[in-house]
C-alpha cells in the first residue's frame, strides 16, 4: 500500500522486478528498496545541504527521487539494464514536473557502475546489492582513487549487505561501521542498513 502510494505521490513508477535475461553472475536484477526502509534509514540518518549521492545500479531510480525530494539536493544514478533506465528517464520526467521549485540536478547516467567517474562532489555512495563482489571493489576502488585527490568525508551506505561486501570494506579499506539501521518487521535478518564512513584527515 505505502509502495503505490509513495510512487503516486512522487509521480514515478518504481515497483516490481526486473530479471536480467541471460541471468548474469554479475548483475543483480532489479528491485527496489522498499520506502518503508528509506523511510527508517532517513529517521536515524540525515543527508546535508551540501551532500551529494550516487545510487550504482539505480534501476528505476526510486532512492535518488526520494532523496531529492526529501533532502533537495544533487542525486546522481547509474544504471546498465537499457529498459530499467529508459524507465527511471520517464520517471525523472513525470518526477520533474512536481519537483521544478528544487533546484538540485538530479543525473542519470547510462553504464556500468565500475566506469563512473567519482566526482570530487559525491560524498554519499549507496548501493542496493546490485552487483557481484569482483565489481563492488573495482566502484570502491574508483572511490578510493577520487579520496586521494579530494579528501573529503564519505559514507558508503549499503541495504540488504552481503557478507562479501562487509568482509571487504572491513578488511581492505579504510571504512569503518559507522551506524546500523533495522527495518521494522523485518523477518530477514539482511533486510538492514550499514552506513559505512571514510573519515577525512583534518
Ligand atoms: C537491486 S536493484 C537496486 C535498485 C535501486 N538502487 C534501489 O535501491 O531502489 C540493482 C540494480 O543494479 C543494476 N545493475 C546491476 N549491475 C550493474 C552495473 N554493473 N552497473 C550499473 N547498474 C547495474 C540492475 O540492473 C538493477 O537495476
């Protein structure tokens, strides 16, 4: 119910799945973070005038509309399934049309989330289990490459984590655990946030 109504209420059409057709190992399909668990997230978590989110592997786009109208700030979203995307195009337009007084640009960028390149702006990285491991490191790596040249405080935040994921920001990089958010009712244990935290030298 809150589904259909958040999606009305933000002009945008997010819900349901999308399976790749040749079910690759390395591409998740698509699916959205349920609002219910952005809305718990951005109780316990707030977003800054001046940050700037990346959601890798964005789908239809519901997390950086959301933030946008809840937050009014820059989102950019990265997305490879060329249907999913040209969805999350129809939605920034019909999102658009509601959301003119927000000055904040909101990105989508066609292709794959380990060939973006980190703007010395982005400071909050967001991922929805959407790819394998072997990629996660490259895009972490990508970010790690934009902190040599810009230091800057960075979150990388992650919703249904996998085990690999956490075992690699653990042990080869600089992250730590900054804060953990449940979703209410949750009956898998996955179904959580991790906000992870890159803290800056000064
Ligand atoms: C589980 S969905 C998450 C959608 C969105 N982030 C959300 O939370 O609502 C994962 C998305 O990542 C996309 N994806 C998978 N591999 C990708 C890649 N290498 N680069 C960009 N997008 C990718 C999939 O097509 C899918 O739409």
């Amino acid at each position: 119910m809150l589904e259909r109504k958040y999606d009305q209420m933000l002009k945008i059409r997010t819900r349901g799945l999308r399976e790749w057709r040749d079910q690759s190992s390395q591409f998740n399909r698509y699916e959205a973070t349920p609002y219910v668990a952005l809305d718990k997230l951005f109780q316990a978590y707030k977003l800054k005038k001046d940050d700037e989110v990346v959601d890798f592997g964005c789908g239809r786009g519901r997390v950086p509309f959301y933030i946008h109208h809840h937050f009014q700030i820059p989102v950019t979203g990265i997305e490879v399934n060329d249907q999913t995307f040209e969805e999350a195009l129809n939605n920034k337009a019909t999102y658009r049309q509601q959301a003119q007084n927000i000055p904040a640009p909101i990105k989508l960028e066609y292709g794959f989330a380990e060939q973006y390149e980190v703007k010395e702006t982005d400071n909050r990285f967001y991922f929805f289990n959407p790819f394998s491991v072997n990629i996660f490191k490259k895009v972490v790596g990508n970010i790690m490459g934009s902190l040599e040249e810009y230091d800057r405080s960075v979150d990388i935040i992650l919703y249904y984590p996998l085990q690999e994921y956490k075992s690699f920001l653990k042990k080869n990089t600089p992250f730590y655990l900054m804060n953990k958010v449940r979703v209410p009712k949750a009956t898998d244990k996955k179904e959580k946030f991790l906000i992870y935290r890159y803290k800056h030298k000064d």
